[in-house]
C-alpha cells in the first residue's frame, strides 16, 4: 500500500541548517509535473497523501495549486517548513486550499540546542503559533539525535 508520495518542489532554501544534505539551487518543480504525478497517485492509490518537501516549499511559489489540486483529487497534504515566510494570510490560504497537516521543522525546545541541528529556532516557534491561531493541524517535525531525544515530551507538550 502506498501512503505518502514525497514531493520536492524547489530547491531553493535561504537557511543554512548544520545537518541538511540537499544541494541548493533555484530548481522548482514544474506545475504540469506536479499535476501529473498528483493524478497518478491518486488513481493507484485512494486516500494517499502528498508530502510538499524542499529545499524550502514555502519559497515555491506555485504550492497552493498543486495542494489545492491534491485535495480535489481526493488526497491528503503536508508541507515539511521551516516556517518561512509564515503569516496569518498566508497559512489561511494554505488552510481554505485543502492542506492537511503542516510540519515544521524544530529539533530542540532551547534555542541553543536546536541550532547545533537546525537554524530558524523563533522563526519555527513563530509558525507553529500561527498556524495554530488559524486553526491548520500543525506538528512537530524533528530529526531525532543524542543531542535532542530526552527533551521530546516536552517539545511535544508545548
């Protein structure tokens, strides 16, 4: 059974996180593409979930089309942010456009400890309050390391 398809729509990324292997560049997957794979998907499998990834998908800037084309396939959607370019508007619109979850990326609940795996410590912290104030499903989405896997009860608590 397939579950998720995972979708790198751009390579384009303005952090510098210590751990990230992906090669930047300024390559953004093609909306015709997206659709087609979109449509594949959901003729093989019913109820399988589209994963928006990157470099950073909120520097793409056709994602709300391809997540509003998954939902009326039929499909569930996430994005993996860093919460780039987060704002009220902008995560309703992610919201009325069918996304289903969006998972932004923190390692660590102290700062300090999260930029040895991460950066954008406040801007996460920052998205993760906003998409919650606009009610989108928002969760935690964490690269598990010696240095962070006693403090996950509490990032998950907050």
């Amino acid at each position: 059974m397939l579950e998720t398809l995972v979708f790198q729509v751009t390579t384009r990324c303005p952090l510098n996180c210590p751990q990230c292997y992906m090669e930047k560049g300024k390559r953004d997957l093609s909306v015709s593409v997206g659709k087609s794979l979109i449509n594949r998907l959901g003729s093989i499998e019913s109820g399988a979930a589209v994963q928006f990834t990157g470099g950073e998908p909120m520097a793409y800037k056709d994602l709300i089309t391809l997540i509003s084309y998954a939902s009326e396939c039929g499909l569930y959607s996430a994005v993996a942010t860093s919460g780039l370019g987060h704002s009220e508007r902008f995560y309703r619109q992610l919201k009325n456009s069918g996304l289903s979850v969006l998972c932004v990326s923190i390692n660590h609940i102290d700062e300090g400890k999260n930029a040895f795996t991460r950066d954008s410590y406040e801007l996460s912290m920052s998205a993760i309050k906003t998409a919650c104030k606009v009610g989108l499903y928002c969760c935690a989405n964490v690269v598990v390391t010696d240095q962070n896997i006693d403090a996950l009860k509490e990032l998950s608590d907050r």
